[in-house]
C-alpha cells in the first residue's frame, strides 16, 4: 500500500511522454508518467514513486516549509517562557515571579 | 537521501518528542490508530515507540492489504495459474503468503512459472516478451496501487495485447474505517491517516471521520519526523477539543488529490456491490472489479474462478489483531505456531502486517533502552 | 528452497539434521572451517558450495566466488588457504566458452589470493539442471599464528568491527536478472579478504574473539548467529554502517533490509576493548581496508538478539532472513 520513494526525473523519453528516467539515490529506472498527465513533471523535479509510476511532484517549498515548522518547535515555547519571565501576566491575585 | 534523510534528522526528532511530551495530558491515556500498514513498518523500523510517553498508545489498523485479503481469493489466484502456459505474476509480498496448499514460492517450487514483478507495467512486459503464454497479474492494494494497475489495463487494451489478465483484489480505504468506527470493540480517540493513499484520494474523503464521528485525523508521510509531527497535530487538536482533517504530509499529499489516477481507476474499475475482508467479514462497497469493457482482461472473466471461501482455523484471531483489538503478542498462536517462517494468516507474512513487524522488530526487546545508554 | 538463503532455515537445517548425524561427538558452536591436528599440526578444513544465476555479473563471476569464498571461510576462521580441490556439476549443453571462461576465473583468482587448486572433478547432468554450472570446494589451510576464534570468549563491552560497504553483491546479482528493469553502477564486492585478516591479526591478534563473513542471510544473520552462540546481544549503530549509494537506492525502492543482503568480500570481527583502535586503523590503511567501522557493541541485554539503535533514541530487533529477501511494494 504504502512503498513509495522520491526520485528525481533525469529525462523524458524522446519516443514517449509518458515515460521517464528517474534516479533514486544513483540507481535508474523506467517511471510511468501517466498518472501526472495534468501537471507534467520536467528533467530536475522530483517525483514520489509507487510501484513504477510516479503518483506526485514533491514540492520542495512545502518540504522547507515543514522543516521550518519542526525548527520552531521548542522555539515557539522557549520564547513564551521568557515572556511569561517578564512578569506581564498576574495569576491568581500574586504577582508573577520577574526574571 | 534528499526528502527522506532530512525526516530523519535527530535533533529535530528529539525536538518534535519534546513537544509531545509537553502536550500530553498525563491524566490521559491517548489512543490513535494507524490505518495504513506502511505506517506499521515505519513505526517498528524507526523505533517510534522508544520516543512517546507511555500514555501515547499506537493501535495497528487494517490498512495491510495483503493481511486482509482472505484465503480463498489466494487459492483461486494460484488455481487459475495452474493451467499449462500461466505466468503467475504478482508483487514480492504475495509470494509467501500461504493458500490452503501453500504459497506462491512453494507453487514455484513445485513447478508452476510464478514471477515476483515491482510494477503492473513489468507484468505487462512479460505478456509483450511471452507472446505463446499468458500472463496472470495478482493485483493487491488499495487506491495508491490501483491507479497503476487501471492505466496498464487501458495500454494492454490500447496496444490489442490479449496474452494478459489481472485477477483484481484491489480494495479502498474508507469503508475499512468506517468498519473499525462501527466495532463496538474499539474505543480511538484519532487517527493517523494514510500518506500514500491519500495523494490518490486526497483529503476530502475522510471529511465524515472529522464532522460526523468527531475524531481528528491528521494525513501524514512515513518519515519518523512526519510521524511525530502528525502525532504533535493529533494531540494539539485534541487539546483544543477540535476535530478536522489536517495534511502533514502536503510535499507530497494534494488536498484535492489526483485527478488523473481517480479518472484512470474510474475508467476501468467499479465498486463490487460487497467483498469479503480477513477478519472484517463482508463489506459493502469496499473492492474494485474490472469494468465490462476490459471483460476480456479481467482473470475472473477469461478464467473460471473456484471461489471456494476458505475460513481461517479457529485459534488464529487475525480478525482482532486487524481491527486493533488485539496487540498481536495477545493472539494465542504468536510465536508458536504462527511464526514468519511457518505462518498461519497473512498478518505474520507481510512485511507491513503488525504480526511480523512485532515479531521481528519488538518481541524479544526487553531492557534494551537502559542498556543502550551504557554502551560507548 | 528456504534453506539455502543462509538465514533461519538454513541454521535449522543444518543443526536439526546434519549436525546431530554427521558430527555428533563434536562439540562448540558451528564454525565456517572445521580445525582438525594431524600428527601436531594444525589445519582447517572447509567445504562449499556455489549456485548463482547469472553466473556472470558486473564485477566477477561464479569462479571468482568459489576460490574468494572458501579463501574467506578459511580466514574468518583464522586460517591461511593453501590448497583446493574443486569440483564442477556441469548442465548439458553449457557452451564450452562459458565452461572456458569460468575456469580462466578460478585461475586467476586463485592466483590473486595466493591458493593452489590441486584437484578437481567434474560430472554432467541432464539440460534443465544445475543453472548452467555448479562449483563445489574443498580448502584447506593452515592457521594464522596468535588467532584463537571462539564465540564463548566474547564478552560485553567487546566491539562489533565491519570492513567495508554492505549489500554490494547481492543487489548486483539482482540487478543482473534484469526482471526488475533497475541500472546502477555497482558490482560485486567479491574479493579475498585475507590480506585484511592478516594485517588485524598482526596489530590485534590476541583480541580478536570471533570473525564471520556475512554472505547469504547478510551482516544480520552473521549477528544473529554470535548473538546465539555466545548468549549475550549485539547493538548495532545502522548509521556507523558504510553502504554504497547505489545499495541504498536499490533497498529503499524495493524495501529491502540491506542488513540481509549478500556480501562476498566483507567480513565482520569481534574485537576485545583494548585493542579495538589498533584493530580498525590497521584496517584502514590497507588499500581496500578504509571504510572499515566499528559498527557496535556487545552488551548483556538483549540476550541472544540483535538490536538496531538509531541516533535519536529508537531502536528495533534485527532478526535473521526468513528466506530470500523479496522486494515489496507496501
């Protein structure tokens, strides 16, 4: 159900559009591109690979995206901290403890 | 690895299983479902369990389609390979999975032209290089794969190639759900939602889960940190006492899904009116039949198919291990007689069925994580 | 045909029927060579045998396996190959270039690997049969000086050594059927390993407690083995492990464990604390030798098992190969 791997698209078959060269980490093979017949990738986009066929572009913006997401993480709550140091809040009636 | 080792990276997943670990409510004792096996294996291989709190609590779903395929549709497949001339044609996980008189492999061994193919398309091959035998595809899996096997069926018609079936077992994700939603055995709180599948169906389908049974459902890819993550949006959600459909997974998951591949599938497949799921019994509306117009590659159609029901024996309780029920180590026959070399339901052969991912990753882990602080 | 992929049933085999039958007043772990003393001298003794399909593939062919392999048996046992006897089961109608070719291979490596090939036999069996050729050998060899090898003197805190890239041979053979439509620049790893068990032995020898080559079945069965023999557990490091690109490629689009794949010129050490810094820099000064890595410990827990640590804190169970490694595509 589930075996699928980026690969990145080295050629399209000068004979057939719907086939192209895809290398995974050095290995080659044959991808179909039917299934992307509306939004059809070029040398250099990567693809995601499900039993010969490519099923999606994978989009490297949203990759960074999420990367960036992931590096917040813990950033987000570290800086909450230092505010809440700043004793702007008062929580039930006593003052916040200052930094 | 580019797209895959930066999922992998360390700091970020001890950061992410920060995050969990803040999230959680220690009064509560989570429950989240992955339907999909490929998030089984992940979970196993990455060992994702040693990162969450005790009180995160993963249950395998029935997302394995080869787990849940009874034995009866294995019996047919080989019997209609067994006439003079068939090639039985079918993807590496099938091979070991064992019928009444034994797997494909031990068919193989006993003489019968049984090839392991990685695509439909490599099926197709061996028709077009095999032109005086024919060549029977065993199709499995859900709607990531059947797209596939739909455009290899619409160029064998295309190009007049008749040497070429597909005996079709594929079957589709939401009616599995719904049948775990509807036990009254399961209690979930939410669910991890298939990556793969999704970028075939997209994120709509799986609106209902959300607005009807109130369960949140995050669609997420099979990297540790999109596991993590995903579980981090699960929680985040559940604390805010919402429930929606999010996509984790978006380099990768269209909202909208693929056009493409649901035109391809609806062009040569329909919905058989009920199909008979391992350990779910029958369900409505779950399978895919071939389509009238591609009758004459349909193995079912060209071929007389026994359709013998076979019932798994009484003390193998694949049924509970498939519907999260049961942990697989709970089903009395683990490990003894059911072991990856002599298994007894498909569970224990797959590679993505709960049964053999717990067996050769897990079962005999015992203080291994005090222990790997020791060593240098 | 379970039992010849070198994993669970293989070890079945052998310890269920052969073992009991045929060496029953033998004792210790089973060993790639047996050690024999005649009148106060002693050798080792191997057998082997090998099937491949193609019999020639991008980096050698199943002569260079044949001497490669016993010379390897007979050093991961601590010992020198001096001689050989082979003997050919030939398939009717093999073409005699083919016949030719592999013969010229078995020359030359043994040459290579500096063994004497001094008898032979040869036997035809009907068209259909034996895959095109098969090579049975027998070496003999005498041991290396300092080297005592035995899986009941491994102790925790002993380090795993790794002498090169896994998975090389058994993805090129794979490759090499063509079923599976896959290009990539890689050949087999088959080589003598000998020149590198020599130079351990000479900066290491009294700490090296156990060797194995990880053909069939891979670095995990290997593992899995010592773990067996000795009682204790082996964590492993997956990311210490050198591997070929090429190799990773193969493996994660087929979902293949590339610990369970085939190696004809690696081996794996078991080497005492003390002397493990010694042991890997000779290594990787020896031309073939740098991307040797230690790879892992030996510890207490989990007795009898292999584990898999990753860097982030998870960790899984590396069990041995249940057959041949099949891809899949869930």
């Amino acid at each position: 159900m589930c075996l699928a791997i980026p690969g990145k698209i080295i050629e399209i078959s000068p004979d057939n559009p719907d086939s192209a060269l895809v290398d995974v980490v050095s290995v080659r093979r044959r991808v179909d591109l039917g299934l992307l017949q509306d939004d059809r990738p070029k040398p250099g986009d990567w693809v995601l690979i499900h039993v010969g066929f490519a099923m999606s572009k994978i989009s490297e913006q949203d990759a960074n995206d999420q990367m960036q997401t992931l590096r917040m993480l813990g950033e987000t709550e570290a800086a909450l901290q230092e505010v809440k140091g700043y004793g702007l809040e008062e929580e039930n009636g006593s003052e916040a403890a200052s930094s | 690895m580019k797209f895959v080792d930066e999922f992998r990276a360390p700091e970020l997943i001890t950061r992410t299983s920060e995050e969990i670990r803040r999230l959680v409510d220690p009064a509560r004792h989570y429950r989240f479902m992955e339907v999909c096996g490929g998030h089984t294996h992940a979970i196993y291989r990455f060992g994702l369990k040693d990162l969450l709190p005790d009180n995160v609590e993963l249950i395998h779903g029935p997302g394995c389609p080869v787990c849940v395929l009874p034995m009866g549709r294995i019996d047919d497949g080989l019997a209609l390979s067994q006439q003079d001339n068939v090639i039985f044609a079918a993807f590496g996980d099938m091979m070991r999975v064992p019928g009444t008189h034994g797997s494909p492999l031990e068919y193989k061994a006993r003489g019968m032209d049984v090839r392991i193919v990685y695509s439909p398309s490599d099926a197709l091959k061996l028709a077009r290089a095999n032109p005086d035998k024919h060549v029977m595809f065993f199709a499995i899996g859900f709607e990531t794969t059947a797209p596939s096997t739909a455009l290899t069926l619409m160029r064998a018609r295309a190009e007049g190639i008749r040497n070429f079936s597909v005996f079709c077992n594929h079957v589709t994700i939401i009616p599995a759900i719904r049948a775990i939603l509807d036990s009254p055995d399961m209690r979930l709180d939410a669910f991890i939602g298939p990556g793969h599948v999704s970028t075939v169906i997209g994120c709509r389908p799986y609106e209902w889960i959300a607005k009807e049974e109130r369960k949140p459902i995050v669609i997420s890819g099979f990297e540790p940190l999109d596991m993590l993550q995903s579980i981090v949006m699960l929680l985040r959600q559940l604390q805010t006492r919402e429930a929606k459909v999010e996509n984790q997974y978006k380099r990768v998951v269209p909202w909208e899904g693929n056009r493409a591949a649901l035109k391809a599938m609806a062009e040569v497949f329909q919905l058989r009116p009920y199909f008979e799921w391992r350990g779910l019994g029958f369900i409505s509306q779950s399978a895919l039949r071939i389509r009238d117009a591609y009758a004459e590659w349909d193995s079912e159609r060209r071929f007389d198919v026994p359709g013998v029901r076979v019932t798994d024996p009484k003390a193998a309780q694949c049924g509970e291990v498939l519907k999260g029920v049961l942990k697989p180590h709970q089903c009395k026959l683990f490990g003894r007689e059911c072991t990856p070399e002599h298994p007894i339901g498909a569970l224990m052969v797959s590679s993505e069925g709960s049964c053999a991912a717990y067996y050769n990753y897990e079962h005999r882990k015992t203080a291994a994580a005090t222990m790997l602080s020791q060593t240098a | 045909m379970a039992h010849g992929a070198g994993g669970k049933a293989s070890r079945r085999l052998v310890e269920g029927l052969f073992a009991p039958l045929l060496c029953a007043d033998s004792t210790g772990p089973l060993t790639d060579a047996a050690q024999l003393s005649i009148e106060g001298t002693r050798f080792a003794i191997t057998t082997d045998s090998f099937v491949v399909k193609p019999l020639r593939f991008p980096g050698g062919s199943i002569g260079e396996l044949a001497v490669n392999g016993t010379v390897n048996d007979l050093a991961v046992s601590g010992a020198r190959a001096e001689v050989m006897a082979v003997t050919y089961v030939l398939e009717a109608g093999l073409p005699t270039e083919v016949l030719e070719a592999e013969v010229r291979a078995m020359a030359a490596a043994a040459q290579r690997a500096g063994v004497r090939i001094v008898s032979g036999d040869t036997k035809v069996v009907e068209h259909g049969k034996a895959d095109g050729m098969y090579v049975t050998t027998t070496g003999i060899g005498s041991m290396i000086r300092g080297l005592k090898i035995d899986a009941r003197s491994v102790r925790p805190g002993d380090k795993v050594l790794l002498s090169g890239p896994i998975g090389d041979h058994g993805i090129t053979i794979l490759l090499s059927r063509g079923e599976l439509d896959l290009e990539a620049e890689l050949c087999s790893d088959t080589r003598p390993v000998l020149p590198l068990v020599e130079a351990l032995a000479a900066a290491a020898g009294p700490g090296i407690r156990w060797m194995r080559d990880p053909t069939r079945g891979g670095v995990a069965t290997s593992l899995n083995e010592l773990a067996c023999d000795c009682g204790l557990g082996i964590v492993i490091d997956e990311e210490k492990i050198p591997i070929h690109d090429a190799v990773r490629g193969a493996c994660e689009l087929l979902g293949l464990d590339p610990l369970h794949i085939a190696n004809e010129g690696q081996f794996l050490a078991v080497i005492a604390p003390e002397y493990s810094d010694a042991a890997l820099n000779a290594l990787n000064l020896l031309p073939g030798g740098e991307d040797a890595r230690m790879i892992g410990t030996v510890c207490e827990q989990p007795a009898g098992a292999v584990l898999a640590a990753t860097s982030y804190g998870g960790s899984r169970i590396v069990d041995m190969l249940v057959g041949d490694p099949l891809p899949r595509i869930c």
